[in-house]
C-alpha cells in the first residue's frame, strides 16, 4: 500500500471516520472517469483543487462538485489571501498527493480547506483516497464537520 494511502486512512481512522477505500484499476483521475468508475453522477464527484498563497509554501484546497468549476478571483476572496495555481510539484511538496490523488485528509502540511455548497446535495460524495486509483464514500456534513473544512461561494 502506498504512504498516501496509508497517510488518509490513518486519519480517516483518526477522525472516526469508518469508510471503505475502493481501487480502480482504470483511474479516476478526472471526475467525469471517476464518476464512469464509480456508479455515481459527476456531481458526486469530489475534485480537491489546490492553489499556493502567493509568495509562499502554503496551499489552500478547495473541494468542489465534480460538475463545477473553481473561480480563482472567488477562492482568493474566500481565503483571505492572493493565490495563484500550484503546480505538480509544489502540490506534492506540501500535500504528499499526486494530482489525480488528492484527498481531503492525510496531507503532509497543514492545508485551509474550503467546501462548494452544491457538495452538500448529496447523501454521499467520492474523494481521492491519495493515489489516481483510490477512492473513498463519505457523507459531505462528516467531510465539513470532520475535515475542518468551510463551505464557502468560490465557484463560477
């Protein structure tokens, strides 16, 4: 089992959060493939876009519905902070993950996280479980409430 993988069970756990991590052979790397793999529609589909606070190391998640996209003038607003997008490197550098496997828990740093309200649809959202090929379920209130993470207006 890879040390991403391990990382977000070990705080799913953490957090009592019981829930089964799924491999797909095929991918999920994006949420319309994630979705086919899945059984689930694409607003299910919980995409977790980074962005760096400009000038610095730090980065801010976003999670956002699979059928929605980040507006960068909203996140930075939501934040608090200028942002700009972070690149491969720099998101593994922090997060641990590999774009495709960022998850919502298990990061190597200590990550602000935002949630799009249109999550909160659902009875239950797939995220990145820290690899391209794992996913887990999760009621989005237990991710809000157990990710410490802030429903805000951040999409176009």
């Amino acid at each position: 089992m890879s040390k991403s993988l391990n990382r977000v069970k070990a705080e799913l756990e953490q957090l009592g959060l019981t829930t089964e991590i799924v491999h797909k052979a095929d991918g999920t790397l994006t949420a319309e493939d994630a979705a086919t793999a899945l059984g689930v529609t694409v607003g299910q589909i919980v995409k977790s876009i980074l962005f760096r606070v400009q000038g610095s190391d730090m980065h801010v998640l976003f999670l956002t519905s699979g059928d929605n996209r980040v507006d960068a003038d909203k996140a930075a607003k939501v934040a608090g902070k200028p942002l700009e997008r972070a690149d491969a490197a720099s998101i593994r550098q922090w997060t641990g993950f590999a774009i495709g496997g960022v998850s919502p828990f298990g990061h190597l740093n200590p990550v602000q996280k935002f949630m799009d309200a249109d999550l909160l649809r659902y009875d239950v959202v797939w995220a990145a479980a820290g690899t391209p090929n794992h996913n887990f379920a999760i009621d989005p209130k237990a991710l809000r409430d157990k990710g410490n993470v802030v429903v805000a207006d951040f999409t176009e």
